[in-house]
C-alpha cells in the first residue's frame, strides 16, 4: 500500500511538471530531483512505462515518445541537449535545419549537433559538439536559446553532409527567403580558410531559390554531376500574353523540357471536389499545351530515377541529342 501511494505521488508529481509545458515533450532528470522525485523514482516509472530514458539525464513520456517520429525524436532531443548546456552552446549543423523546418533527405538524425561557445570538439552518446568558430553575425536567440543563422546553418550542413543533401538544403533555405546567395557568398569568403570549405563552393555553385523540391535539387544535381548541359530553371513558357504553365527545368535551344513527378505534386494540384485522377488529366492536358506551343518534348523523372543516376542521365542524354 505504501508503495503504491509513493508511487502514485511520484506519478502526480510528474503529472504537474510534465503538464507546464516547460519540458516540450522532455524531462530533465535535473528538474525531477528538484521536484522530489529521486532516480529510484524514475526507475519505477520507466519500468512500469511511463518515461523512457532517451539519453543520460534526459526522459520523455512512454506514450508520446512512441508515436513520434525520427524527424520528431529529433527535435525533441535537441531542445533537450539545449536545456541541459544552457546558454554555453549554440543549436547548429543539421540540428538547427531540422529545428528551422528544412527537409531531411540525406540527413543523419541519429546525432544532434551542438557548436559550444567555448571549447567542444568531441562527440558523446547521441551529440557532437562541435567547436566555437562562431562570430557574432552567425547565431540569434530563441525562446529555447542560442542557435544558428540560416546563412552560417547552411554553411555548416554543407561542411557535415553529401554535395547532394547540402545542395538540398541550401536550395530549400533560398526558396524559403531565408538566406541569398549573396550573404552565402560574402560568409562562405570570411571561412573558406578551412579546407573543409571547399565542399561548400560547389554546392554554392549549383544553388538556386527558384528549385522548390527536394526531387528538383536531386535532379539538378543528378544532371550536373553527369556533365549534361545546364537547364533553366522553373522556365515560363507564355503563348501571346497568357501564362500557359512553368516548367521546373528547360533547355530551350534543345527542344527538351523535364519535369520531376513526385506524387506530392498533384496533391498540390488538387482543387476544391477534385480527386487526384482529376489532377492527373489536368496535368496531361497542361503538358500536351505546353508540348504544342513550345515544340519541346518532354521528360518526367520519378523518385526512382533518382536513385539510378546513370541510366537516367544516359536517358536524359538520349532525348536532348533527339530533341537538338
């Protein structure tokens, strides 16, 4: 009876801390003590399923943990790390592109990243801490604390990731209006001492805002990694003064057009009591419109295709030699 009410006790008291809002989705072992309930406490709770332990220090409810996501498991590990450091380090790398909203494709969740404003440059179990090379310009402050810029952030996934994911990336974050090319350009110079920078001048070479996909980014990729001639991005083609539609890549002097068809496309082209076989014939009339005033064909790689990069540049080859 005794230790079922201290166990009930214990439950109320994570109850009222778990219910602040405070923890988003976490428990600081630190905060517990402080509340009274001590680590044979929580061993209870994580024995009889309430918490799981999801680093050292760090609990999350049982239930919730459970129905998150990687991408979800991530974030709230983050804000985690970050309540555990306090302000000494700053949400960096990968870890503050996940935290901004940026896609994950190519990228690691297995680790959050951390750049310390003193020292670093070790890694422990789940986190990199990587170290301080930060200046004044490169991080702001949130409610959860100090995290990087979009600028310096897309600087450091590219130094972190693939040319392919850090193209992604880098494309995501100037069509979201949240860094330029320029300011990329002018903190790319300030830190290209590094030799780990050189990584960073080809994806700044190949980024455009204009791209709007993760599959775009990798099909432009995929065509310049092949040596195929450069497209135009996001071509409009106009018959008179009317908009007929706009093209994600175009090489107009070939007579090809190409198009990345991912499914999540047409869910975009869905109106108000269409279902998605409306969207596709809307689709196919769009592109016979656009093959008639233009006189190009057309090519319309699918995620697959991506993940065969060589048979689809030999395709894309054959079609722009047909096309010419």
């Amino acid at each position: 009876m005794r230790e079922r009410r201290r166990t009930g006790n214990v439950e109320g008291m994570l109850d009222a801390l778990l219910g602040t809002g405070s923890t988003q989705g976490f428990l600081l072992r630190r905060d517990a003590v402080a509340l009274g309930i001590d680590d044979n406490a929580l061993g209870r709770l994580v024995r009889v399923g309430e918490l799981v332990r999801i680093r050292q220090g760090v609990y999350a409810p049982r239930r919730e943990w459970s129905t998150t996501s990687r991408r979800q498991r991530h974030g709230v590990l983050t804000r985690a790390v970050q309540a555990l450091y306090r302000d000494h380090v700053v949400v960096s790398h990968t870890s503050q592109a996940i935290a901004d909203g940026a896609p994950d494709w190519g990228v690691d969740l297995s680790s959050v990243h951390l750049t310390h404003l003193s020292g670093g440059g070790r890694r422990s179990a789940g986190v990199v801490h990587h170290e301080g090379s930060l200046r004044v310009v490169d991080v702001t402050r949130s409610r959860e604390g100090w995290r990087t810029t979009p600028t310096r952030t897309v600087l450091d996934c590219c130094n972190l990731v693939g040319t392919e994911a850090g193209l992604v990336l880098a494309n995501w974050y100037l069509h979201e209006g949240l860094t330029s090319v320029d300011q990329l350009e002018a903190r790319y110079v300030e830190m290209q001492r590094s030799r780990r920078m050189l990584a960073v001048r080809l994806v700044l070479g190949l980024a455009n805002g204009r791209v709007e996909s993760v599959g775009e980014s990798r099909l432009l990729y995929l065509i310049w990694r092949a040596g195929l001639p450069m497209p135009i991005v996001q071509w409009e083609v106009w018959d008179g003064d009317r908009l007929v539609g706009t093209v994600d890549f175009a090489w107009p002097e070939l007579g090809l057009m190409a198009e990345f068809d991912g499914r999540v496309k047409y869910g975009r082209l869905l109106r108000p009591g269409q279902d998605a076989g409306d969207a596709v014939f809307a689709e196919k009339r769009r592109e016979d419109e656009l093959r008639e005033v233009t006189g190009c064909r057309m090519i319309r790689p699918i995620w697959v295709d991506l993940d065969r990069p060589d048979a689809t540049a030999e395709r894309i080859r054959r079609m722009l030699k047909r096309a010419a």
